[in-house]
C-alpha cells in the first residue's frame, strides 16, 4: 500500500519510518528543502532513539522515500497521513493553518478515492473542517473519507510506542476508510493491541483528554510533595503508596520541576479553549494549567532558598536543559523559565545537557555557558541545579564532585539521588517533597 505523510517533523518522521518497517511504501513529504535534504542524505535532523537506524534500514529497502514534491506524493498515495504542526496561538488555541494548507493541497491533486488521515493534535471539529475543505476545493470530482489517528508517543521511547501501542485510535464513519486503517496497522493485529474504533469527533477528543489527565496526574503529585515538605512526609513513600492502588497506577506520580514538551502545554491550553468555545468552562484543567507555572517558580525560589536568599554573584552549574530525557526537545522545558529566572538574577549559568545544547542557544539567555559534562559544569559552581534526570546524571562520582564545587550544595529537582547518602557524603542537599531524611528506601 503507497502511504504519503505530510510533515516530516517528530510525529512525521516516526509515523513514516515506522509504518515503512510495517512494510508499507511512505513517502514522507515536507516544504522544508534543507530538512528533506538531509533525510536524503541520511542524516535524521531531530534526536531520537533508534530513529536512525530504522529509517536508514527502511530507506536502503526502498519502501521510505523524502521529498518535496507533495502533488506526486498525494497522487501515488492511497493513503495520506497529516502530521504538522498545529502550534498554540497566543490566546491557548491551535493554529491549524498548516492543516488547512496541506488539506487544500490534497484537495488539488485529488485523483481517485483517498483516505485522509489526521495525525496531528486537531481540535474537535478539524475532521469536518479538512472534509469541508476537500469537498468544495476538488469540486467533488473523487470519493475520499476523513479519519482522525491520534498519536501517543513519548520522546524519548517514539519507537516502541508506535510498534507496541497501548492502543490504537481510529475515528472514521466510512466503513471502508475503517477497514483500509486496519490494514495498514495489521502488524498490530499480532500483538493483540486493543483497538478503539470511533467517530472523528471522539477520536479527537480521547488525544487531548489522555494528555490533559495525565498532565493532571503530574501537577497533583507535584502538589502532594510541597505538601511533603511542609509535613516532615517523603513524597516518593506517598507515591508509591497511591501508585500501588490498581485505580490509580504508578506512572506519571514523579514529583519534578513541572511538565513541558511539545504536547502537554500545548494541550491542556487547547482543550480550555475547546471548552470555552463549547460554552464550558474546564476548570480543572485551567487550574492545572495555572498551578504547572507556579511549580516551575518553586524551583527558583528552591534554589534561591539554598544558595542562601540570592543567587546574585554567584555560579550555578545546571545539569539537564532537555524537558525529559532521551531528547533534544527544548519546548516548554522547565529548564527555559529556571535557567532565565537565574541569569535576570546575577546568577553566571553554566550548563550541560547530552543532547539539547544547540537547542537551548536558541532559547536561553545568550549569557549562559555551555560545557563539556557534568564536571565541566560543576567546576566553580557554587550550586549545583539538576532539572533533566538523564541517567549520566544519577552515578556521577560524588568525591570529584565535591572536589569541583565551590561549596558542597546540590539542588536536585528530579529527585536522582538518595537525600541521607548526599548528606554522608558531605552535600548540602535539596530535592522535591521529601523533607523528612532516615527514612527507610520507597
């Protein structure tokens, strides 16, 4: 089957690789001459485990292809993937200009029956937008049917989520669209992945309220740890405690510096907006989407706190810039509003990350210095800031680490380290929700 997908960012690329290693024949398509030039070169212009490799092995078999040429690409195609950006406006609403763009062109180039696949995050209704669009820009000539095939991927672990998938959502009312998807993620059919099959409206709605819930789940635990620290508690005890209840589940209660990414802040804004446009207000998801700021200045404050009421004049070592591990991805990363918050302070930035360095010059104070690892950052500082958990981080030699500090403090947002093994080894330390030290292991 000759699949085309339209966008070759994180989403794009992923889908397009994997659905190749399905066995599928994709063509990725992007407007962005240097990107496909790259990709044909192959060199894969974003950081992701493994994604190399798989579109190295898929390309060589020649059932994955780049191009710019999006007229050949929607003709050949069968099937045709949308998976750009749709960014937040300034008032939390997507822009789905992209999405209007690619629909028309599709409309343009139409030359038989097409299933038109949403991968992006849309807001409800986008479904019967890009029909709307199609209908009237071909004038009607050929059949098509609109589908809405949300994506859950994680950065970081993009592969294994997309080839074992906790679930696979297809919202579509034309049974034949329905059963074309099910052909196209037959491999699926072997692992016994759960399938939801919907309408387009539900199949929208399940994205952003999966991401909601789970952004959610993050605020409240972060919540739970100030609430730790106040009363003598261990935040980890806690979670572990709640995760424990099958109705709840351990994943997601890891207390930290505030969720980021790509998708979370964007969508928890989005569905607000949906909402208001509805004539609702979802007043948990705007508390959460307030309180998620609120927790990224605790951690200034935290480190403020430490260094001793200022961090004026001083040199702060900051370890992990990336909103997670395993990714280059600067969005909405913690690290942004913390490392600026220091420098517009008098703090001297010096930082490290394994993979989101040339991403951060893009977005962080032009004052801050880049090293060559965790030592290098640490030499000097008299504070050491650790915001992204990558696991070089959690055995760093504490003896040499000692040694290169200024002064013994360590601020660890992430939780990495044990709070009494850093006190035994001589650290002033700071973490998240766990006050209370001795206390036996979670």
């Amino acid at each position: 089957m000759h699949i085309a997908v339209v966008g070759s960012g994180y989403v794009g690329l992923v889908t397009g690789a994997c659905l190749s290693d399905f066995g599928m024949d994709v063509t990725c398509v992007d407007k962005d001459e240097k990107k496909i030039a790259m990709l044909q070169r192959g060199e894969v212009p974003i950081y992701e485990p493994g994604l190399d490799g798989l579109i190295a092995k898929n390309a060589k078999a020649g059932r994955l292809r780049f191009t710019t040429n999006v007229a050949e690409a929607v003709e050949r195609a069968l099937a045709i993937f949308i998976a750009v950006g749709t960014p937040p406006r300034e008032d939390g609403s997507a822009d789905l200009s992209y999405v209007i763009e690619v629909a028309e062109t599709i409309a343009a180039h139409l030359n038989g029956y097409k299933v038109v696949v949403t991968k992006s995050t849309v807001p409800i209704g986008t479904g019967q937008l890009i029909e709307q669009i199609i209908r009237e820009k071909s004038g009607g000539r050929f059949p098509f049917s609109v589908v809405s095939n949300p994506e859950f991927l994680r950065e970081g672990s993009a592969i294994e989520d997309f080839m074992r998938p906790d679930r696979v959502v297809i919202g579509a009312r034309d049974p034949q669209a329905i059963a074309i998807m099910k052909d196209i993620y037959a491999p699926l059919y072997l692992i016994e992945t759960p399938f939801v099959i919907t309408n387009v409206e539900s199949a929208e709605l399940i994205k952003y309220a999966s991401n909601a819930f789970l952004a959610t789940k993050i605020t409240f635990i972060n919540e739970v740890a100030i609430l730790c620290e106040k009363l003598g508690a261990d935040v980890h005890h806690v979670a572990k405690g709640m995760g424990l209840d099958r109705r709840i589940g351990p994943k997601f209660l890891h207390p930290g510096p505030g969720y980021g990414g790509s998708c979370f802040p964007k969508d928890t804004r989005a569905l607000t907006d949906i909402a208001r446009q509805a004539g609702y207000r979802f007043g948990i998801v705007e508390t959460v989407v307030e309180v998620n700021e609120k927790i990224k200045a605790r951690m200034v404050d935290k480190i403020r706190t430490a260094c001793g009421g200022s961090v004026s004049g001083l040199t702060v070592g900051v370890l992990g810039l990336a909103f997670k591990p395993e990714t280059d991805d600067m969005r909405e990363s913690p690290a942004i509003p913390i490392v600026t918050a220091l420098v517009k302070e008098g703090a001297r930035v010096r930082a490290f990350d394994p993979a989101a360095m040339d991403n951060a010059k893009e977005v962080l104070p032009a004052t801050v210095e880049y090293c060559q690892d965790a030592y290098d950052a640490a030499t000097g500082a008299h504070c050491l800031v650790i915001i992204t958990e990558w696991n070089q981080f959690r055995s760093l030699d504490l003896e040499r680490l000692k040694g290169l500090l200024a002064r013994p403090l360590v601020v660890d947002l992430r939780n990495v380290y044990e709070p009494d093994k850093m006190r035994e080894a001589g650290f002033a330390y700071e973490c998240v929700g766990r006050a209370a030290a001795n206390l036996p292991k979670a």
